[in-house]
C-alpha cells in the first residue's frame, strides 16, 4: 500500500466512526427533545447516553480536521476556502447546541426551550455535513481569479442537494433510533426499546430509498461517479445484505420472548455503512474533490507523514484503556444504565 | 475592510471568545485537584463541596468551551488555508497530540462528573487529575503551534514551497518553553483568581450564616494563595519570555517597550504612546537602564531599536500599550494577593474587596494573547509567510463576521445568565457530600 493510500484509508476510518458516532450523537439529542413530554421514559434513556458521551463524540470531529490538515494539507487549502460558508453554519449550530444541552441541564424553568435548541440544530448539522458530498463530486465550483469558489446559486437550486440532505437526516435518525432501542433494552426498560425499535422500522426503508434517491439526481457533472459506483456493484450488493440481515434481525424472537435481536440489527447495519461507503469511497478515488484535486497532489510530505502514523499508533495504544473504561462505566455498567 | 483585514476579526474575535473558557478550562480543573486532594488530606468535607460546585461550574463552561475549541480549529483551516498549508506539511503534530490530549480530558470529565459514585476515591482523583493534565496538555500543544509562528524552525522555505521538513525540531522550536510555562502559569493564576472572585462576592453578601462565611473563607483563601503564588512565578517566566523576544524577536520587543533607538543601557518605558512620526515614544515614564537589564540581565546589554528594521515590518506600535496592560495587571494582581493574605494574617480578618482578581486576570490574558499576535505582524509565520498570503480567497467574510460576532455576544450573555441561576437555584447545602453529582440530576 501506498503512502497516499494509507493515509486515505486512515481518514477513511475516521470519517466512518465519525458518521456513526455522530448520527447517534445528534439523533439521541433529537429524540430527547421529540419525547421529552410525550414519553419521559424514552427521552431519559436518550439522555442517559447522550450526557457522558457528547464530548467525546465532539472530539471525533476534530480529530477529523486534524488528520485532513495533516495528512492532505494541499486539500485542506482548497476544502478551506470552498466550504467557508457551509461548515461555518455547521460550527455555529453546533457551537449552539451544546452550549444549550449544557444550559437545559442546568436551568429547569427553561428547559423545553432550551432542548429544542439542541435538539433542532442537532438535526441540522448532520444534513449539512452531508452536503460536503455532492460538493466534493464537483458541478458547483466554478474558478474566479485562480481560486474555486462554490457557486451557491446553482448548489441550493439542485435537487441532489436536497437528496443528500434528506438522506443524511434519515440515516441519522434510524441509526441513533436503532441504537436507543438496543440501549433501551441494556438498561432494561423494554418498553422504551420497542417504541424506539418501531421508529427505526419505519425509517430504515426510507434511509435507504433516499440512498438511492441521491445517487439518481446527480448533477451532469457528478455523473461520473455514478458510472464508477456501478464498478463497485459487489461492494453495494454485500451493503444491502447487510442491511437485510440487520433489518430482518428486528422481528427475530428472542428466547424470553422479547421482539427483535437488537445486538444484531445494530452490528449489521454499521456493517452494511461500512460496505457501502467504502463503495463509495473506492468509487471516489483518486479524487478528494473532482477534477482539480487528487489525494496525490494534496498529500504532505514523507517525513511527516511517518511521525503522524507513530503519533495515531502511539496515541492510540495510551488512550484504549480510557475507551474501554468509558465503553464500561457508560454502555455497560447497569448501576448507571437502570437508575430511575 | 479588505479580506485579510476581514478574516484577521473573524479570526480574532472567535479566539478572544474562546480564550475566556479556554482559559478557565485549564485553570479550574487544576483547582479541583487541589480541592480534592485537600479534602483527602485534612478530611474537610468543605473542600469536597467545593470541588463539586467548581465541577458544576466547569461543566457548563466547558460546553462552550469545547464546541468553540472545535471551532477556532476547523476556522484555521476555513480562514488561513495558505497558512495551514504550511502547518499540515511542518507542524502537524502537535495539533495530532493535541486530539490525544482532547480524547483524555473529555472522556475522564465524564468519568468524574457522571461515574463518581461508582469509582475508589483514589480512581475519582485519578480521573480529576487525568481531565487536568489533559487540559494542560491541550494548552501547552496549542501554544506549541503559537510559538513555532513566532519562531519557526524545522523545515526551509524556496520559492513558497516547504523542503527539509524535520517534524520533532519544529515541534521543540525555540521559543515553545518560555511561551508554553507562561500561558499555563496564566491559566492557573486565573483559575485560581476567577473563584477567589466569587468567593469574595459571596462574602460581600449579608444575612449569610457563620458556617457558609467559613466556607467561602477557605475558597477565598486557597484561591488568593495559589493565584498569588502563581503570578508571581507568571511574572518570572514572563520575564524569560521577554528575554526570549530580545534573542528571536528583537522588534516585537522594540515595539512592545516603545524602544527606536538601538543602544546599550536602555531605559524602560512605561505608559505613554509611541508616535510613528517622531520615532519617539511620548508621555511614558522612562526608568534608566532597566530595559537593557531586562533584556539582557547586565545594563550594557544592547537593545535593538524599531529604527533598524524596515517601517513596513514594524508591528503596530498600538502594542505598547497592549504590554503594558498585561504587565500591569500581572503586577498589581501579585501585590492585591499578598497584601490580602499579609492582612488576613495579621488581622484574621480577609477583605473581600479584590472579587476584581478574576475579571482583572481574564483581561490580562486578552491583552497578553492580542500583545503576541499583533506584535507578529505583518507575518503569519514569522518571516517566513505574511498575513496577507495566509488569508483565504474566498467571498462572504463580512456577513460571516457579523453573524458570529452576534452569536458569542449571545453566548456570553446566556452562560453567565445560566450560571448565576443555576447557583442560586442550588445553594451551598453541608449535609453530606454524596459522590460529585450528588444534585438530583444528571448534567
């Protein structure tokens, strides 16, 4: 493996954790708001996890511009400059949004206020994350004194945008759904876990047909990517498996006569992420933003690049003990998942 | 305004706001271990208390302060994509050692606030201790990347292209020990300042029982003591730092002590304005000698003037003005402390009046941070690439600028709002110190 490749791989990783983690992340904080007077009991289990977890989930985010910045300098310049205005909105809802989890916690006489706040803008910012996509696939960037530009006139008015979007809000909500459901049945409240479990039901279908429905309203000059993505059709016939498997798992019997094998649903649906957006991701290369920039001639130098790899490997190696007493003390531990 | 004139307030505004919680999220978590450990030691259960209120505290400010964290680092790249070019080939790492460092401190502030109850006391102050060193570590990585601009090193530039780039030497560049040692001592005096602060607020309230007044006391006096200790280790590595401008950064000391004619047995000036026209400084007080000393520890060290650099490489001499603030205030808030505790100890009595030291300390880092950025200009990276080579091309700056401007006075204005609430809602209560998050409801 090459340099290049293995830094995009790496990336790759992380965007990938990002996505899921996030999704969770934001879904959980929507769903709080959704039922926090409708049904208590759900929204408190999304609050369960969301209370420890979100900072950690932030630093997720970060470390994905980092490893960017790092790894493909020469793409952070062109990314800086065409995403100005889109991932400025991003960092002013999210600056918003846990700022207002913060204060809805310690405020009472507020809080519903407050947790639509967060709960709204939580919604928000995964539709915009997305958006990066059919930027990155190029047909709205036009150049202007020898720098991109992004033409938002063109962007908003497209319907691929619009596709990207939905498609990122319902992916966010059936993952963080299916992940509350499976969360809900840990901390034993079965009830929570089946009225989560019915959302993601509903929604699965709908991530997925919105999937498909983005790739079909592709500009003419994202087009060929569609071609490419048909290259990889074994990777995204395995997704859709996986996702079968995963969906079907949620009418599976368990044995003390619970419905759905929720630990199976979740681990095949990240599965089924996985596959299909390293589909799309093989579908991608070389282009981190089509025509002008390949992960080539956007990547840092070799010396750098090698004490980066011993910095991840080393920060890596100190830190799992960390994760692994989080993972238990917060997803595990039934002294914190069962209080009332 | 022109875009680079743009993107420097954007830039600036969204650090100044940061740099308020920035700060007291280094500063407050190192004073919780105090409280902590102290509790452990003299088996007070008031400084259990006060280790979980300051929580409490830092829990809110941390909301702001990690998305705003998180902000200020994707906007380098959103608003400097020349200069993060540059950063990403050269000195990448500390920002990478930095996300480690992130990692730590957010995943055992959620072990000390949400798993206390469940933890050995000694695990509890463990996970205390890691979300400090972790806040520390994150300070110092930043300021690494603060002092390789100042002096960079590690890598040569032709043509604006990067060559010979040694990643570990522009890490341990020249200037990273002076600068790091005091923006953490600054943090720390700060911390320790902004809760001395309420305490001396508290304190100035009436009808406040005998047992909450012997409480505040002991905030008030492990906040004095520590931040007065500290600034006067501040002062000291404030001085090495200035001695470190002397060696690496001659005109940004020229600027910052008005000085524009070269020679040995300089004086010190102190207030006053320097006026480009006359290349002289006007109204200071000037002390014979004292700068040459400074700079250099003996009086016949030679101080480079503003004179022998080209005009359109001075800095803005407005940071004259700048210096003198940080310097003034570091000076006063050292003798406010010690007179405080000298008068406690002679009288047994402490006056509440210096509630201004945290206020007082959050201006001096404002002034210190604008003092070391302007003083750079016109460079990015020192003499190496300019501001206006940094900057981005891209359009919409001014609305940008406008809409996140109005959105950190809004900040600012709720979380101060939210946290005058939320410690009057929930007094201090002494019946028994139940785990860290022992109020009823989780964050």
């Amino acid at each position: 493996m090459s340099d290049t490749q293995l830094a995009i791989t790496i990336l790759w990783c992380f965007i990938f954790i990002y996505s899921i983690a996030g999704s969770i992340d934001f879904g959980a904080g929507f769903w709080s708001m959704v039922f926090s007077r409708r049904n208590p009991h759900a929204a408190d289990i999304a609050n369960r996890f969301l209370s420890p977890s979100w900072e950690v989930t932030n630093v997720f985010l970060v470390l994905l511009v980092v490893a960017l910045v790092g790894f493909f300098p020469r793409a952070a310049y062109v990314l800086g400059t065409l995403l100005l205005v889109p991932v400025s909105l991003v960092l002013v809802l999210l600056l918003f949004r846990s700022a207002f989890i913060v204060y809805s916690y310690s405020v009472q006489k507020h809080e519903l206020a407050l947790r639509i706040v967060s709960g709204v803008t939580g919604l928000l910012i995964p539709g915009l994350l997305v958006s990066v996509l059919p930027i990155s696939l190029g047909g709205f960037i036009h150049m202007s004194q020898g720098f991109p530009q992004l033409e938002f006139g063109k962007l908003l008015t497209s319907a691929t945008l619009y596709a990207h979007v939905g498609f990122g809000i319902l992916t966010e909500l059936f993952l963080s759904a299916l992940f509350l459901s499976d969360y809900g049945r840990e901390a034993g409240d079965e009830q929570v876990s089946q009225h989560y479990r019915s959302i993601a039901v509903v929604l699965g279908p709908l991530a997925l047909a919105m999937a498909v429905l983005a790739t079909f309203t592709m500009v003419p000059e994202a087009l060929w990517i569609v071609a490419r993505m048909q290259e990889q059709s074994l990777w995204f016939l395995l997704s859709v498996v996986a996702f079968a498997i995963g969906y079907d798992a949620l009418w599976i019997r368990r044995k003390n006569g619970r419905k759905g094998w929720l630990r199976l649903s979740v681990v095949a649906v990240i599965l089924q992420f996985a596959l299909a957006s390293y589909a799309y991701g093989r579908a991608h290369m070389p282009y981190i933003v089509h025509p002008d920039l390949t992960v080539e001639a956007g990547f840092t130098n070799h010396s750098m690049f090698v004490s980066l790899l011993w910095g991840y490997g080393f920060g890596t190696v100190i830190l799992l003990p960390a994760f692994i007493l989080f993972w238990w003390l917060f997803l595990k531990d039934k002294r914190y998942l069962r209080t009332k | 305004m022109d875009n680079v004139m743009l993107a420097r307030s954007l830039f600036g505004s969204s650090m100044a706001f940061h740099i308020i919680f920035a700060t007291l999220g280094v500063g407050i978590p190192f004073m919780i271990v105090i409280a902590e450990i102290l509790y452990q030691v003299k088996k007070d259960k008031d400084y259990a208390t006060l280790a979980k209120r300051w929580t409490k505290g830092l829990a809110i400010l941390l909301g702001v302060a990690i998305p705003s964290g998180t902000l200020v680092g994707v906007m380098l790249s959103l608003l400097w994509p020349g200069f993060m070019e540059i950063v990403g080939q050269v000195i990448a790492l500390p920002f990478q050692i930095e996300i480690w460092a992130f990692f730590l401190e957010a995943l055992f502030m959620s072990i000390y606030v949400y798993a206390a109850d469940r933890l050995p006391p000694t695990l509890r102050i463990l996970s205390v201790i890691f979300v400090a060193i972790g806040s520390s570590m994150s300070a110092v990585l930043i300021t690494d990347a603060h002092a390789w601009m100042n002096t960079p090193s590690g890598f040569r530039m032709e043509n604006g292209r990067v060559f010979d780039v040694h990643p570990w030497a522009a890490v341990f560049n020249p200037s990273l020990p002076t600068t790091a040692m005091h923006v953490l001592l600054s943090a720390y005096m700060t911390g320790a300042f902004a809760v001395a602060s309420v305490a001396a607020y508290k304190l100035l309230k009436r009808g406040s029982s005998e047992r909450e007044r012997s409480y505040h006391q002991k905030s008030l006096f492990l906040g004095l003591l520590i931040g007065g200790i500290i600034s006067l280790m501040t002062a000291l590595s404030g001085h090495e730092t200035a001695q470190m401008l002397h060696e690496h950064q001659p005109e940004k000391l020229a600027a910052a002590e008005g000085l524009f004619e070269t020679q040995a047995y300089a004086p010190l000036a102190i207030g006053g304005v320097s006026d480009k026209e006359t290349r002289s400084i006007k109204g200071a007080i000037e002390i014979p000698w004292a700068l040459s000393f400074l700079a250099g520890n003996r009086f016949d060290t030679v101080v480079k003037g503003l004179n022998d650099f080209p005009e359109d490489q001075w800095p803005p001499l407005i940071i004259h003005t700048l210096f003198n603030v940080m310097v003034g205030i570091g000076t006063l808030l050292i003798l406010a402390s010690a007179f405080t505790i000298g008068l406690r100890l002679l009288t047994k009595r402490p006056y509440p009046r210096w509630l201004l030291a945290g206020p007082l300390s959050m201006i001096g880092i404002e002034t210190g941070w604008v003092f070391s950025c302007t003083g750079r200009q016109p460079w990015t990276i020192y003499h190496m690439q300019t501001t206006a080579s940094a900057a981005t091309k891209a359009q919409h700056l001014g609305s940008l600028f406008v809409l996140f401007l109005g959105l950190y006075v809004f900040l600012l204005i709720v979380t101060a709002v939210v946290m005058y609430y939320y410690f009057k809602r929930h007094p201090v209560t002494f019946d028994g110190v139940e785990g860290v998050n022992g109020e009823g409801r989780s964050l």
